[in-house]
C-alpha cells in the first residue's frame, strides 16, 4: 500500500480555537499524512501548544456547522487507549515530581496511559521486555531502578519518549523535545530522534527551535499568530526570507549537514 492508499494520520479542516477570550487558532486547515516526517514551527504565540493540545483532546476547537472537522486516521472519534497504538504523545509534562518511580516505572506506565504504574502485576514479561529494548534504545538502560526526580531534565526527556515508544506507535508527536536542555543534552537527543526515524517512526516535531529540525523531517509547517504561515518541503521552505518574517527580525542562516543553524 502506497502513501497515497492510506488515510492522512491527522486532519484538520476550518478549525479554530478560543482560549479564554483570546482566537488562538484561526481557521486551521491541514493535512499530516502517514510515513510523513514534518516539523511545525513559530515563535512562542504561535500556536503551537494550542494546536497539539486539540489533538490530545485537551482543547476543543469551535467547530463550524457549515463544515470543519478534526480527524486522526481519517476517524473524529478515538478511544485513548486505542490512540496510543497510533501515535504516541511525547510531552515533558508527563513525568510528574510530586510521584516518585524508578525510571523504569515510568516507562511501564505508558503502558495504561497513567501517570505511574498503579499496578505492576499487569505487566507481563514481554511488556517488561519490550520496555527494556526502547530504554535501550534511548540508552537509558542504566538508569532503570533511578528515580525520576533524581535524574537530569535530558535523561528524562529519554524516559517520556521510551515511555510513548512502549506502546509501538507508527507516529512520534513531540512538543519542544528539547526546551531546558543544554546543548550536550540537546544535540544526543536529536541524534536519537534521527535514529528512531531511521528506523521508521514518523516524527511530528513541534518546536520554535530550528535545530530541532532534524535532517530526516522533509516538511515544515509554519505558524504565526494563529495561523498557517508557510507549509512546504522542508528544502523550500526554510529560507532566510520566510524566517525573517516569521519571527520578527533579520535571520541569517546556515545549513550544515542537514541541521540549521543562525548565525
């Protein structure tokens, strides 16, 4: 089955959001498909967090009755738990500091979509396994019986993402993977977005860092104040002309080996 058999992976078709008595999504219409690797860029406003937290049913837009939707998979409605099998939802709010888990506790977890695991006797040993090889694959197999609260903010942002990779999504959607990060940490955890992608997981990247934008994303979406900015191949795209104008003030970039830089 080729890309253009399959339904998009999400959908998004007049839609806008209020947040208070602020419109911070504006008649958003957008079409993420499968095996799409893409990134959604803007400054802090843009909307970015707002238009993820409509996917994870955190917000719910204003639908129009003449005609808007939102779809994953071409379905309006999903149960979570099936959801999870889809996409997963990497987010550095998951890992709470008021529970305290071993690491690896944290990574069961996404197992029930909880916060910590209520019940360890649910998890069966190929659940066990499995969660070990995607600890291994983020090379955080070390830290499996550390707590979480004892560990540094780029270790955790490993175990969010082992811990949404446990339920073996086609899709990654991450939201600012690498803010708080120092470069070290930040620069290790792009080369691990690269490698599961290179292993075929779709990357969903949502940042308003353009080194986040890892080598393997061929699409940018940009968003301003609410709305759709530009939307493209990644290699049209990122110019130093629509950056310029997206965030406010003249921009002189570098590509070197497939990531941006300013300078």
């Amino acid at each position: 089955m080729t890309n253009r058999d399959l339904p998009p992976l999400i959908e998004f078709k007049n839609i806008s959001l209020m947040r208070g008595e602020r419109l911070c999504l504006k008649n958003i219409n957008l079409v993420i498909n499968q095996r799409q690797s893409l990134a959604i860029l803007g400054p802090n406003g843009a909307g970015k967090s707002s238009l993820i937290k409509t996917i994870t049913r955190e917000l719910y837009p204003i639908f129009d009755p003449l005609g808007s939707s939102l779809r994953i998979l071409g379905r309006g409605n999903w149960d979570v738990f099936e959801l999870r099998s889809q996409l997963g939802i990497v987010s550095a709010e998951v890992l709470r500091q008021d529970i305290s888990q071993t690491c690896q506790e944290a990574v069961l977890s996404g197992y029930f979509g909880s916060p910590y695991l209520r019940d360890a006797g649910l998890i069966s040993p190929k659940m066990k396994t499995y969660a070990q090889d995607m600890m291994n694959l983020l090379e955080i197999d070390h830290l499996a019986e550390r707590l979480t609260d004892e560990i540094s903010s780029g270790e955790a942002r490993r175990v969010v993402i082992a811990r949404a990779l446990v339920n073996n999504p086609q899709s990654l959607l991450l939201d600012e993977p690498t803010t708080n990060l120092d470069m070290k940490s930040a620069h290790q955890l792009r080369q691990l977005l690269s490698k599961i992608s290179n292993l075929g997981t779709q990357i969903i990247l949502v940042t308003h860092n353009l080194t986040d934008i890892i080598p393997e994303i061929n699409r940018v979406v940009m968003l301003k104040d609410g709305s759709i900015f530009r939307d493209g191949a990644k290699i049209e795209i990122m110019t130093e002309t629509n950056f310029s104008e997206l965030f406010g003030f003249e921009v002189n970039l570098l590509n070197k080996a497939g990531f941006y830089y300013l300078y």
